[in-house]
C-alpha cells in the first residue's frame, strides 16, 4: 500500500464516523494544485544534472498552506501529496491557522558538495516563487533540509519579492529564524507523551523507550526523554543500531553521533539490527525517522506496549490494524509531531510583527498547544471509543469541513 493510499485509509475511516457525503469527501481530500517542475543544475565538475521538484499544495480553507521540504533520494509525486494531506489535518489538528502543503526534490543530499546543494536550493526557487509566499504557502524543514536551507530559500525568494522572512520557516536564529524551532518537533513529542503519561498514571522513569533515528526529530527527542530521567535502550539510525539494556548515555550518544556521522559502533552498547529493534523489550517505540516503517509484515512482533509516531506516516494502515487488535496504543503523527510546524506559526508570527519572542515564551506556548491538543484528542477517543488516530482525524476534518462549508464552496 503506498503512502497516499495510507492517509486516504486513514481519511476514510474518520470520514465514514462522521457521515460525510461522498461529494464532501472527494473535496476535501483532493489536492488544490500539484507542481512538478524540472530542476536543471551545472554540477561542480561542469556536467548538467537534472532534479524533479515537487510541491502540492493541499487545502487552503483554514488559512495559507504550510508545509516542509524534503530534499530525499525517495521523493515522489505520491510520497509528496500523501505528505501535504497529512498536512492539512495536522496544521488543524491543533489549530493553526494554516492549511496543508509539502514539497521535494527526488536527490540524495550526501550526493552534493554544498555549492551544488546551495545552486539546486536557488533553482527550486526561482520555479516555484510566484506560487508560495507568506500568505499562500510558506515552506520550512523536513527531512534531509535545514536551517541553511530556509535561508537560501528566503534569500533567493527575496530577489524576486523584496524584504520578505516569513515567505519561509525554519530559518536560522541569525536570519529571522526563531528560538526553539529547532527544537520543536522532538521537544513536542515529549510533551505529548507527558500528557499521556498523565492520563494513564504513569511516570517517565516507569518506561523504557527505543527511538528510531537520531536526526534533528530523534536527536532532540532522546534529549528531552533523558531530562525526565526516561531510559533509552535502543537508537539506531541510518548507519545501524545500538542497544544498551541498562539504558544509553544519550548526552555521550549525541556527541559520538555527531562526531561519527552515526551512532554505529557506539561503546558501551551492542550492535542492533533494525529486525531487533522493532522487537525490542521496551515500552514505547518511537520511529522518528522513515514513513512505513512498521508494516503487516512486522507488526505482530513489536513487543512494546506504545507506539508514538514522531515520524510522518511511520506505521501503515495494516500494520495500524493489528495494533488495535493487540491494543497497543498508537499516538499519531498528525498529532506527535506537530510541535515543528507549531513553532513554524510561531516563527511566521514573529516576522509578520518583527518582534521577537524569548525561549521561555515560545516553550510555555508549544506546550500550551500540543497539551490542549492531546486533551482534546484523547476526550474524542474516550468518548467515541474510536483509536487515537482516527479521533485526531476527527478533530482535523472537522475543522477543515466546517471552514470549507462557512467559507463558501
Ligand atoms: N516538516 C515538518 C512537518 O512535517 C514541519 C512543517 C512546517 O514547519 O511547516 O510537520
């Protein structure tokens, strides 16, 4: 099952509970407007190489769309739309006033000297300017893009708009960026995970976790884990795995990942297979890293009892399913990882008031947000005694139904 077809299973359910129309379905779900364009580069050895972009753009019935870039050697068409779909429910999942969108360039990054990358950046720009901007489409971070990236795209969008920071998210502190959106996306995991912890009695220091990916998402989850004194036993990454059952030293795994490349070969530990680590004796999974990660294939051997999505389309519907049944507990990733584009708004607000906000203000309002959206998740589901994931579709397509219909179709 692809991507797409996943979020439209995932769309479906909640759509059928809600009784929507079967016209009101297709459109929601159809996309406004699918971009691909070619990207054509002289690369540094004088021979042309030629790229494909994406970007889609989703629903704009709540507000502009909203969404990141994603510079990966396994971009698609489909991986894209399926990725600004999930945009749309995320970006009102907590009530943001956004809509939904997603961008790429099908190109493995490690491939590019950074002149190359920086060239390709531009080049993508200068395609795609006159459809994205701070009132109708604002890019940010996803994977494989940073916040070196943003600033190209800021700068190079600049040339054509003139003075313009919040046409892009993610951008470096020197640059209009903002406090602790770097932070965001692994700092809201955690915040989500506190709030169930909260709901089910239980306390960090009870669990143990194991994290898939160690990039900017897992990294700053794992950091965030360990100050509320969580055990992490397991981190692999794109280089392998590493196990540890007496528990990781996550701040010495974040200087050995960062001047290793990896966490590979980390002392004190033993080597992990990816096979290993979804059947790991651990409490809580949190993939961080890859869509479709957890599939029908693999699910029945996850021995945790929770399964937190901080990557974007981690678990597929199948493998969903047979979560439910063994009641594991799946906490979503429109909803998990939500706190990136959450302090993407937070950033756009900034520049739109040129007034900066301090670490303080931007944390207790992240957590003021991703605590009230979990709360409000977790009432639908215990209400309509539906999964976490379809009560968070529940929350998102209401709120994109009822601005649609208000709005005037
Ligand atoms: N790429 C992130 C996501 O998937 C952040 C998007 C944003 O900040 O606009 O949610």
């Amino acid at each position: 099952m692809s991507s797409y077809e996943n979020t439209c299973r995932y769309f479906s359910q909640a759509a059928e509970l809600m009784g929507l129309t079967s016209n009101m379905r297709k459109l929601l779900q159809t996309p406004q407007r699918e971009v691909k364009v070619q990207v054509g580069l002289e690369m540094d050895n004088g021979e042309i190489g030629t790229y494909i972009g994406y970007r889609v753009q989703h629903d704009t019935s709540r507000g502009p769309m909203k969404g990141g870039l994603r510079f990966h050697a396994e971009v698609d068409a489909e991986e894209v739309l399926s990725l600004a779909t999930l945009m749309t429910w995320k970006t009102a999942i907590v009530n943001l006033p956004y809509g939904g969108a997603k961008g790429g360039i099908a190109v493995n990054v490690r491939d590019l000297s950074a002149g190359e990358l920086e060239r390709l950046t531009r080049k993508f720009v200068d395609e795609i300017h006159d459809m994205v901007g701070p009132d109708k489409d604002i890019p940010a971070p996803d994977m494989g893009t940073n916040a070196q990236i943003m600033a190209w795209i800021m700068n190079q969008y600049q040339k054509y708009h003139g003075f313009n920071p919040a046409c892009v998210t993610g951008k470096p502190l020197e640059l209009h960026g903002s406090e602790g959106r770097e932070e965001a996306t692994g700092r809201g995991v955690v915040i989500v995970i506190a709030a169930m912890l909260e709901r089910l009695n239980l306390k960090f220091d009870q669990l143990t976790f194991a994290l898939q990916g160690f990039g900017n998402v897992g990294s700053y989850t794992a950091r965030f884990l360990t100050e509320h004194k969580a055990k992490i036993l397991a981190v692999t990454d794109a280089t392998g795995g590493v196990w540890n059952p007496a528990g990781l030293d996550i701040p010495q795994l974040l200087e050995y990942a960062a001047a290793h490349g990896g966490v590979k070969d980390f002392p004190a530990s033993e080597p992990m297979s990816n096979e290993e680590f979804i059947a790991a004796p651990v409490d809580v999974l949190i993939p961080a890293a890859l869509g479709g990660v957890l599939t029908a294939e693999n699910a029945r051997d996850v021995r945790a009892k929770y399964v937190v999505e901080a990557a974007n389309g981690p678990v597929t519907a199948e493998a969903d399913h047979i979560f439910e049944e063994r009641e594991i507990l799946v906490l979503p990733d429109v909803l998990v990882n939500a706190g990136g584009v959450t302090v993407s708004y937070f950033e756009w607000v900034q520049n739109r008031q040129h007034f900066r906000w301090d670490l303080p203000r931007v944390r207790n309002e992240l957590e003021r947000i991703m605590t009230d959206s979990f709360n409000r998740v977790w009432n639908i589901a215990t209400e309509k005694k539906v999964p976490l994931r379809v009560a968070a579709y529940l929350l998102g397509i209401g709120r994109v139904g009822r601005a649609t219909v208000l709005g005037g179709i």
